[in-house]
C-alpha cells in the first residue's frame, strides 16, 4: 500500500459515498464536498433501483443508430432526440456513433460486467459489515422482449448460462406472474436471478450515516473548485478558500464536466435525461422481481410497499424538470403493460440527468494532474457500478492497481 493519504471527494452521489466509504475502510482520511443540501439529491436519488449486475450491456450497439431513425419519428419513443447548436452535444453523439457496432459493445460490456460483478462481492462484504436499511433484495432480473429479432440477437449474447437463463413467453409469466398479461406479446426473456434490487437514494443515506461513525470522515457542504496548482498539481477551493489535500477525486457527475474544464481537461460527458415514477400500488400487487420491458426501454423495481418505474432518454435536454409530455407516455405505458400498479393515479414523479460517456464506460483513474482522480460517467448504471468503481479507485490509490478504465 502507498500509505494513509487525506482525500478530498467532490460529489456526495452514490459514487462519491461509495469511493469514500471504500477508501476509508482501507484506513485513509476522507472529505466528502457535496453542494446540495443533503447527499444523494441529484441523479441517485429516483433512480430505477435495479443492480443490474449481469446486464451491463452499453446503449452503444450494432443497429442504434439505425432504431434511432424510427424514434425520431415517434413522439412517444423510449428516446427522444432535440439537437442543440452545442459542439459538446455534436461530439458526444459522433463518438456514440462510432460506438455503435458490436465489436466495440462487446468489448465495453465485459468491461462493464467485470465491474460490476466485482461490487456485488464486495457489496455482500459491505452489508455483512453492517451496511443495511436501503431496502436490498435479491429477487433476480427478468428482462422481457417483445419483438422476435430482437430477443433472438439477446439470447445468442448469453456467455453465461448459469448468470442468464432464456425464457419462453410462458416461462416468463411463471417467472413473474404480475406480467402474466403481457404473454401474449412477448417473444421471449432472459432471467439473471442473482441480480439485486435497492433505493439508490436510501444507500446513500446508509453510507452517510456509516461513514460519519468514522473517525476518518467529514462531510463538507460547500461549492468546490479546480485549477492548475503548482508542481503540475490539482488546486482545490471550496466556498472561495485553498483546501489542502494530498490527492482529490472527481465524481460529481455531469457537474464534473464543468469542474474539469479550468484544468483543461474535457470530459466526455453528456447529461442524458431519464425519468421515473414512484407510486405505492395496491397490496399483493407489486411484482417480487425486477423487470425490464426491454422494446420500450422501461425498468420495474418493487422497493419495499413501493413500486420503482424508471424509463425515458432524453438527449438534449439540459434540465432537471419532468416533461409532462413524456410522464404521461409514460403512465399510459405503464397502464396497459401493468394494470393497477399506479393504484388510483397518485404517484411521484422525477427526472435526472444520467452523466454518460459515448461508449457507456465510465472514467476512472488518474489525469494528468499528480494528485486528481475521476470517478465519473457510469450514465444509468451508477447504482450498479458505484462499489465496484470505488473498488477500482481505491486499488488504484494504493497502487495494487494501476489500470485506468474509460
């Protein structure tokens, strides 16, 4: 090991707590800068609370592009496309075309699944410490396909038969039968029973609560800054003031872009726009295990008495207000597929921008700035990445590994 270092983390979502809860039990002191009024406020706190650890596979693939053409066309398309008169937005979705091929998706999904299943051990190890109340269960993943080539291109993409099993429509509807009704529909599925369920937002406030029980923890509330310092280092100010640190690390999602452009760094990332509903049906009625309508791009997790539907890319959109356009596409999606999950129509609605990079994998290693890391760019996987990139982060800390990822 390099030795106990004193680390800065910008970013109280659920990668900055995971990196910090990783780094402190192995013994460093580390200062958590949120500017939010509490942690996990922003694209952790609604998410679709699936830990999809055998289905990492990138937006980015053979035939995107092309489907991207006939979502154009569709008001109600699981994405929606406004181009902007902003190079970064140009950018991005070139490199995401050159992305879209499957030698390249197969590639970044064994890095994305060699990831992820290293923070699914080392969650267990986590909660066997007494990491607990984030409403965790591990009722398994069922991914349903409604269109036949679509389902046949997934089922040949199974390497692992004990991670993944394909399902017949009626062995779908026995897997979980409150999707019994969509049978008739379906061509196919593909189950991962180990995969988990969680609210992202409630194990951030798990990792505060276990993280300020540490003697090597604080948690700063403040504005943070970045700019070339002395000896090719990494400067931090927070709130106007000189932080001093030994090493820093970004992970503020899409905020990260910003922070990083005075050291002259861009990063490649874009806010990709998703949103989500929480509703609380009637009892008996939540589906045990987790579901995702694959053709429409739609995510079902039942968290405790509460139902998780999270679905919608919009690429282009800046901010963080619900389109009622897209909630009520949305609910009626919901409505036809699950009938009764919205329970008399109440439900609370959320929209957050996903920090992505074109080719889905995150970035995480050193710069060129002695003492700066980034932990950034995990999109719609930050729940299901967060603790096996602080796990990433914190060997590449100690030197036991020094290999970027992005």
């Amino acid at each position: 090991m390099a030795g106990r270092r004193t680390i800065t983390i910008i970013g109280g979502g659920v990668i900055g707590l995971a990196a910090a809860y990783a780094l402190v039990r192995d013994g460093h002191t580390v200062t958590l800068v949120e500017r939010g009024e509490d942690v996990g406020r922003e694209a952790s706190f609604a998410n679709g609370g699936q830990l999809s650890y055998h289905y990492v596979s990138p937006l980015a693939d053979a035939g995107v592009a092309r489907d991207a053409l006939g979502w154009l066309l569709r008001p109600q398309a699981p994405i929606a496309l406004r181009l902007r008169a902003d190079p970064r937005q140009w950018r991005w979705l070139l490199a995401f075309l050159h992305a879209c091929n499957r030698h390249m998706n197969r590639k970044n999904a064994a890095i994305l699944l060699d990831l992820a299943l290293s923070g699914q051990a080392e969650l267990q190890t986590w909660r066997n410490a007494g990491l607990d109340d984030f409403l965790w269960r591990r009722p398994g993943k069922l991914v349903l396909y409604r269109d036949a080539s679509t389902f046949r291109k997934a089922a040949r993409a199974v390497t692992d038969p004990n991670g993944q099993r394909t399902l017949s429509p009626s062995e779908c509807a026995a897997v979980e039968p409150a999707f019994a009704g969509l049978q008739p529909r379906l061509a196919g599925g593909i189950f991962s029973p180990d995969d988990e369920v969680g609210d992202c937002f409630l194990f951030c406030t798990a990792l505060r609560k276990a993280l300020s029980a540490e003697p090597g923890f604080r948690l700063v509330r403040g504005t943070a800054t970045l700019g070339p310092g002395p000896a090719g280092r990494c400067a931090v100010g927070v709130d106007g003031r000189p932080f001093e640190t030994d090493l820093v690390v970004l992970a503020a999602g899409i905020a990260s872009r910003a922070l990083a452009q005075p050291l002259g760094i861009d990063l490649p990332l874009y806010g990709l726009k998703g949103y989500s509903l929480t509703t609380r049906p009637p009892p008996g009625t939540v589906p045990s295990v987790s579901v995702t309508d694959y053709d429409n791009r739609v995510v079902y997790a039942g968290l405790g008495d509460r139902l998780r539907v999270a679905a919608m890319v919009d690429i282009g959109s800046e901010d963080t207000v619900p389109d009622p356009r897209r909630l009520a596409a949305l609910r009626a999606l919901v409505a036809e597929t699950l009938p009764g999950a919205l329970g008399q129509g109440e439900d609370t609605p959320w929209a957050g921008l996903r920090p992505a990079t074109p080719t889905g994998v995150p970035v995480i290693g050193r710069t060129r700035y002695g003492n700066l890391l980034l932990n950034v760019g995990h999109g719609a996987l930050g729940f299901t990445l967060s603790v096996g990139s602080a796990m990433r982060l914190k060997e590449i800390v100690s030197g036991a590994d020094a290999r970027a990822i992005g």
